[in-house]
C-alpha cells in the first residue's frame, strides 16, 4: 500500500533545504587490476568478478511515471559497458531497488544497497525530497549517488554528483526567456516538496531583480488530482492572461493539465512553462492537453545531432519504437558513462575516494553535447526551452550556443547569494565559501 504523506512532511524535508539555503576514453595511467588496488577507508565492496552498482528509483507509486524510464536508461548504459567489456575487465552487476515513492522508503533501501549488497555506487533518485532522505545515508557510508534529475540547487555533497541541472541551467534562463517573450506577470503552481518551494523561492528573486511581479502562488500534496481551486486562483490573479511556472510533479500533472484545457486556460494567453514536463510525461498525459506550452530542459528527443539520433535509435531497438526519450533519462545515461570513466581513470572501483577524484574534469560527448563534470560535482549543460508540437515532441525555441556552468548556490537567495563550492581544494568549507575567500 503507498504511504501517504502530509503536508507537514513535505514541508520538513523543504526547510532543510531553505534554512542552509546522460565515449571518451578518459586519460590517465594504466588501470591496475581490482583485486590489486588498495583498501581504503571508504572500500564498501570486496575484489569480485563483478562491479556491483545500485539503481534506486520509485517503480510504484505517484512518481513511477518518471522514474521508471529512468531505470531504462541507466539498464542500457550499464548493458552497453558490458558488451564493449566492462569496467576494469569486470562486468557491472546492477542491484535494482524501489523507492515507492516514499522517502523513507527511499532511505532505507539505499543503506541496504550499501551495507548489504555491498554496492560501490548507486545511481538514483528523482524528487528532492528522495535525494534529501538518502543524503544522509551517503554521507554516512562515505558512498556516491549519482542524482540525474534537474534539481532546485542549494546543495553541494561531497558524496554526490549531480548529472542533471541548477537553477541557472535550467530555471533562471526560463524565467529570463518569459519574461522577455511572455509577459512580467507571473502565477508559481508546484507540488508540496523541496524542490518547487525551493525552486520559487529562487524564482521570486529573480522577479523582483528582473522586473517580473508574484501574482500567485500555490501548491498542492505530491500525487494529488484536486486541482479546481488552484485553477480558480489562477483565474482570479491572471483574469487577462500571464505566465503560469509550473513545478508540479508525478501524477498531479495530469489533471492540472487536462483542467486547465477544460477550464479555457489556453497557452495564447496563459502560458505554462514546466521544468518537470518532458518527453515521458507528455506522452503519458496527451499531447491534446499540451500542445503549444513550453518547458525548459537540458536535452529534448528532438535534438538534431548524431550522438543523439544514435541515443534514442539505441534506446528504441532495445525497449520499442513508440518509445520516447527525455532530459532525466539522458542525464541519467550520462552518469553511468561518467561513472565508468573515473573507474578506468582511478583504476579501481572499490577505493572510491580515488574515483571521487578521478571523476571530477570528465567530459562526455553526451546526446544534448559535450559535457563536463566540474569541480563542484555539478554538470556545464546546455540550455534549451522547447514548445509542445502536437507529435508530442518538442520543437527548441531557445539554445545557448555553450555548455553552461553550473553555481549551485542561487545569486538571487539573500543567504546563499556569493557563495560557490569546490572540491578540488583542500578546506572544511569546500562545499559552501564565500567566493574570493581564502
């Protein structure tokens, strides 16, 4: 049976955040064999003929309607590595787990992951809310989570690397965009959790620096379908139209979306520009509800490019051609291969302090672009907003001409505003200093 969670839940998991507010064949020396490499502090599994790695994602619940496909992603990386031979002549067992869209859940399966099935790593996650409950886990265990899913920032861990984007990668070049093409006026719909409290936060801020106004703001219980009174709220503060910023997510989107058509809320007046709408999700709701509204990613199937006509021809020989691809399962791909190469560049798979370092630097000719795994554990991405068409695909409306740097900290939070992170240095504050700082 799913677990419920109130909005007190929700709202705990979101003041934590508030309050400390998808080859290049990676350089190095020559790989050592596994069973030779050292024991070290952080060693959590044992010289084996496999690599053992976890996948955690919710498979059941509200939030399966993602992570599902998530688990795909990574499924056909870590199947690719095998067949081209492995990892350290080692083939990648991977241990797969449900989250259940529950974060407890998500907690406790992660230290099983770790201590039980002695797993070097985990690929997984989606909500913040999930990421947030396993954090302490990792950094207890001194593990790594690879996080594939674009989040709301004002985090930097040590022992965790983020494959999908920040704020400025992703949010603030929408509002930027909106603000510039759509209109200043703006109603802020998102589910009740870390991510899109936190998200707004930030969005206000830039409102305000930017010359935007906060008409309205609600938020509904993750997976909830009662959507007629934030409707009737949107109706009242945008009576001549405005920017509705949708970050709602799972299967809330559903009804809002198929309401909002119903109730005459039509993208010529209102648009909604989504930042957890994607391939996946329009699919899955009905492109009749979305055609015509706009979301803002790192990476839409649509991309003309080689490396991702090859991405999404792989993915649709190996699970159908009806198939779709998105920016978490991208991302998510990303990380497998990002992982792999600073196994190969460390030499070893189990001292993951050596593959910590080894990963930061690697770039990866991923299906949105070349990519780059920076000193902060954060991803330079590229930035594009895209328009539903009614194929279900999204046509780009905007693309920065670069691979843009991630900044973790948000420069439009009062708290957070000239701070960076860096885990090259060697300080007790590398996570989170002021930047000139010494």
């Amino acid at each position: 049976m799913k677990r419920q969670f109130s909005r007190r839940k929700f709202l705990l998991y979101g003041g934590a955040t508030l309050g400390t507010t998808m080859l290049l064949k990676a350089c190095g020396s020559q790989p050592t064999p596994e069973a030779q490499s050292s024991a070290s502090p952080t060693t959590s599994a044992s010289p084996s003929s496999t690599i053992k790695v976890g996948i955690l994602h919710s498979l059941s619940g509200t939030m399966a309607i993602s992570e599902k496909t998530v688990v795909d992603a990574e499924q056909m990386a870590i199947d690719e590595i095998n067949a081209a031979g492995g990892v350290l002549g080692m083939q990648i067992e991977a241990v797969v787990e449900d989250g259940a869209s529950d974060w407890p859940t998500f907690a406790a399966k992660a230290k099983k992951l770790i201590e039980q099935d002695k797993v070097v790593t985990v690929f997984g996650c989606w909500t913040s809310a999930s990421r947030k409950a396993v954090l302490p886990v990792f950094e207890s265990e001194k593990n790594m989570l690879w996080y594939p899913v674009q989040y709301e920032g004002q985090e930097c861990s040590k022992y965790v690397f983020y494959t999908g984007a920040v704020p400025n990668q992703q949010i603030e070049p929408a509002v930027t965009w909106l603000l510039k093409n759509k209109g200043k006026q703006f109603f802020l719909v998102g589910s009740d959790y870390v991510f899109p409290r936190t998200a707004n936060t930030i969005i206000k801020g830039q409102l305000q620096a930017q010359g935007g106004t906060t008409v309205g703001e609600d938020y509904l219980p993750l997976g909830a379908t009662e959507v007629t009174p934030i409707i009737a709220k949107i109706r009242a503060a945008l009576p001549n139209g405005g920017v509705i910023f949708n970050t709602l997510n799972g299967d809330s989107n559903v009804a809002f979306f198929k309401q909002l058509k119903g109730s005459g809320i039509t993208p010529d007046k209102w648009p909604v520009m989504s930042v957890s709408i994607a391939e996946q999700e329009v699919q899955s709701i009905g492109t009749s509800y979305l055609d015509g509204q706009y979301a803002s990613w790192n990476y839409f199937m649509s991309i003309d490019s080689p490396a991702n006509k090859k991405f999404v021809s792989d993915f649709q020989a190996k699970y159908g051609a009806n198939r779709v691809t998105d920016d978490p399962m991208e991302a998510a791909y990303i990380a497998v291969y990002l992982w792999k190469q600073a196994v190969e560049k460390a030499g070893t798979a189990s001292d993951l302090e050596k593959v910590r370092a080894a990963a930061l630097g690697q770039s990866f000719n991923a299906p949105e672009g070349k990519v780059t795994l920076e000193d902060n554990h954060h991803l330079a991405k590229f930035v594009r907003i895209g328009e539903v068409q009614p194929s279900g695909q999204f046509s780009v409306v905007y693309a920065s001409p670069n691979a843009v740097k991630p900044q973790p900290w948000s420069q439009f939070v009062a708290s957070t505003k000239g701070y960076t992170c860096n885990w090259s240095l060697d300080r007790p504050d590398a996570g989170k200093f002021k930047m000139g700082s010494t």
